[in-house]
C-alpha cells in the first residue's frame, strides 16, 4: 500500500508541476502519502521575507492569507530555512523546542486557528533572490515527525526538485530562443505551432521520434503524417485545439493515437490551445502545443520503476516496452542486442520486483506510468 501511495504521489508531483494549475493536486498527494495535515509551497522573496507565491492542500482559504498578511514575516522558521542548504530539511525541533513553542506568536497565535502545530520541510531551491520550500504540516494530535516521516521526505525531495525545476524551464522557455530552450531537456516530443500549423519552435525529442518512428515528418511548413486517416485525425486536432472551449467532439479529437508501420506500439499525440493555458510571451505567433510521446523512448515510468524497486535502467527500460505489448524477440531486435540478453534482464526484473507474469507486469507498470494526461 506504501509503494502505491508512492508511486502516485510522484505522478502527481511531475504532472502537477507540468501543469499552471496542478500544484494544488501534487501537494494534496504528497500530503496523504505522509499523513499530514497540509502541505504549502512557497517563493519567498529573501530581501523581504515574504511569499511572492503561495499554493496549499489541506489548509483553509482564510488561514493562508492570514498567514500571507501577518504572520509570514514573523514565522521563526524563515530564518532557519534561509541558512539551509540546497535540498535541505529541517523541522520544528531544529527552531525551538516546545516551551519556546509555548511563547512564540506564530505557535502560539496563528498555528492553534489553523488546527496546525509541527513541520516538515525541503528547500527546493536556495538563491541571494529567493527561497522555494515545500513543508508539511501537522497537527498536535499527529506530533512531531519521526525517522520515518524524515527519510520518505528525503526520497521525496530529489522529486520535488526535479519538478520544480522543470516547471521553472518551461515558463522560461517558452518565449525564449529555440536553440538554448529548456524544452530540449524533455524526452517527449514538444512542437509550438501558428495558427495554420507551421513550425515556430520544436525541441530535438519530436525530431529524433519523428526519424525513429517513421509516423511523421517535419518541414517548415508543419507536421505531416504519413496515413491518410492520421492525416485526417491531425488536422481534426488542430482545429480542435485552436478552437478550444467548443463541442465535446471537439474536445475529444484533440488527443489520438498514432500507430506505427512496423506494429510497435504507437505514439500518442496530444495538442494543446497556448494561450488558454499559459500566459502571453514573446512568441504571440505560437498558438498550439503539440506533444509527442513515444513508449519505446526512455520515460518517467522508468524512471519511478528505478526508484521503487532498485532495477537497473536496462531493466527499466524493458519492463516499460513489454508494459506496451511488444514482445522480447521484437525488443531485442528493436534496441539491437541478443535475446538471450533480454531475458536475463526479465529474469531479474521479476527477482527485483516479486512479478510472476508479463501480465502483472504491464498492470504495474501501467498503474504507476505518468505519461501523457489527456485532460
């Protein structure tokens, strides 16, 4: 049950920060998974002590701006976390103990409205210009976190950071030279489209999976796909995506799936309206987003597979393409190496993880692969 909570609390975390609106969702999975109360983000400008942003699950509406408007630059907790390090933690026992609790404005005024009283934190980015923090945050009645609470947060963090910093990317990069752009870093396919489909920006995934794949190419003029029918559900998608708020029929054809000649699994492209989503920039002539996502690519559901059960990328890899439906004989040939190869790396796949079945082992795989969301 703790591996599930787990895996779904890093799904949450790298789609809830892939998302302008999704933080809430990623916080309210991590705060279930360590059974706490709440759970804040925060940027906090340095020079001011004060938050210049704010999410939270778990916490009152009136308490976070309450908190925001009097109480945040008297939280004695700021100075410890601004002498932190990068990804460091820190928790009440490291700014006072309970007597100096008993005393202090901020435990003993704020926190009992909020029902609050302990904390666990991560500093997720530390600079002379801000601080970014996530903390958790406890009730009386659930104490002062343990060993336990202290080292799932440390197998958290390196999550949270990679999250944040992936978020922090896009918004930057989006509006920024192509040549130097953070979504270059994505392994899917990412392409910014104008109004009639040419190409105003795509990352080097989309034209590696565009020259692998064989389901499209790309010139300066756009996208185009090899079928007549992908060509069809293409263009449904775009006009779909560029008028976004229509019918549910519209909505619908704005995801789809893109099969392959040779019968390995296919891709799964998704478009998205930009400016609906994020905010204006300077690159007004870009007004849909298309994702690409290849199963056979290296993929975040590997990764996680790594992280929970300790196998090796190979092995991660290949739980993640038998998860697709291909089989070994066809993997083995895809990736260029002997099936005897492969098998021994299923082999201690299933020693690792205690699967009995290829069965079993696409049904896990697929509870715990991120993906492309489709909402």
């Amino acid at each position: 049950m703790q591996s599930e909570l787990y895996s779904q609390a890093l799904d949450a975390i790298y789609q809830g920060f892939a998302e302008p609106d999704g933080l809430p969702r990623a916080l309210d999975s991590i705060r279930r998974l360590m059974g706490a109360e709440g759970a804040t983000f925060e940027v906090i400008d340095t020079a001011a002590r004060r938050p210049v942003a704010f999410h939270s699950s778990g916490v009152a509406s009136a308490e976070g701006d309450d908190y925001l408007a009097h109480f945040a630059p008297r939280n004695p907790r700021l100075p410890v976390a601004l002498s932190q390090q990068h990804a460091g933690l820190c928790w009440d026992y490291q700014v006072m103990d309970e007597s100096a609790m008993n005393r202090d404005p901020f435990y003993a005024e704020f926190l009992p409205r909020a029902g609050l009283r302990y904390f666990l934190s991560a500093v997720l980015e530390q600079s002379p210009q801000r601080l970014v923090a996530f903390t958790l945050q406890r009730t009386p009645r659930q104490g002062h976190v343990g060993k336990a609470e202290i080292a799932l947060m440390r197998r958290l963090t390196p999550h949270l950071q990679r999250a944040y910093a992936m978020r922090s990317r896009l918004v930057t990069a989006y509006g920024t030279d192509a040549g130097t752009s953070a979504l270059d870093l994505l392994k899917d396919g990412v392409a910014l489209l104008g109004p009639k489909g040419e190409i105003v920006y795509l990352n080097s995934s989309l034209q590696t999976i565009s020259a692998e794949s064989g389901v499209f190419r790309i010139d300066q003029r756009g996208i185009h796909f090899g079928s007549a029918d992908l060509r069809s559900r293409y263009a449904l998608a775009l006009g779909a995506a560029m008028h976004a708020g229509g019918s549910a029929d519209a909505d619908a054809a704005v995801d789809f799936m893109a099969p392959r000649g040779d019968g390995l699994p296919p891709c799964t492209i998704s478009l998205r309206p930009l400016r609906q989503r994020w905010p204006q920039s300077d690159r007004p002539d870009a007004a849909v987003m298309m994702l690409v996502h290849d199963p056979l690519r290296d993929s975040a559901a590997a990764r996680l597979l790594q992280q929970l059960h300790g196998l090796t990328q190979a092995e991660a890899q290949l739980a993640c393409a038998l998860a697709t439906g291909m089989t070994a004989v066809e993997y083995a040939a895809h990736r260029g190496v002997k099936v005897t190869t492969v098998y021994t790396h299923l082999k201690r796949t299933r020693e690792k993880t205690g699967w009995r079945s290829v069965a079993e082992l696409t049904r896990r795989v697929h509870e715990i692969s991120i993906g492309l969301r489709t909402e």
